[in-house]
C-alpha cells in the first residue's frame, strides 16, 4: 500500500517504521530531482534570453 508522504506509520513495528523512513526518504530524494530538473530547464530558457546564448546555443552551461 502507498501511504502519503507526512502519514505515520501504522504500528511500533521495525518493520513498518523502517517502511516508512524508506518511503519519506525515497520521495524526498525524488522531489529534490524533479526540483534540479526544473531548475535546469529554468537556466536553459534564461540563457536563450541571454545575448551571449541566443548566437550560438552550445555556448549554454547545460550543454
């Protein structure tokens, strides 16, 4: 079962705490990705705004 990110675990089980530290961590490190990600794509579309970028698109840091 999915259980959301901010949930508590169901029981004192090991079991279910090690589950779910594993689960929060595992979204925390997903959602830093997705953010990197977008950051990226923000730098690119700033820097084709950029004089120095938009004569030659190779010069872009993210190539």
């Amino acid at each position: 079962k999915k259980r959301s990110e901010w949930a508590e675990p169901d029981s004192d089980s090991f079991e279910d705490y090690w589950d779910f530290y594993t689960t929060f961590f595992q979204n925390c490190i997903d959602n830093e990705k997705k953010m990197s990600h977008y950051s990226s794509i923000a730098h690119f579309i700033q820097g084709l705004n950029d004089d120095e970028y938009s004569k030659d698109i190779t010069k872009s840091p993210n190539f």
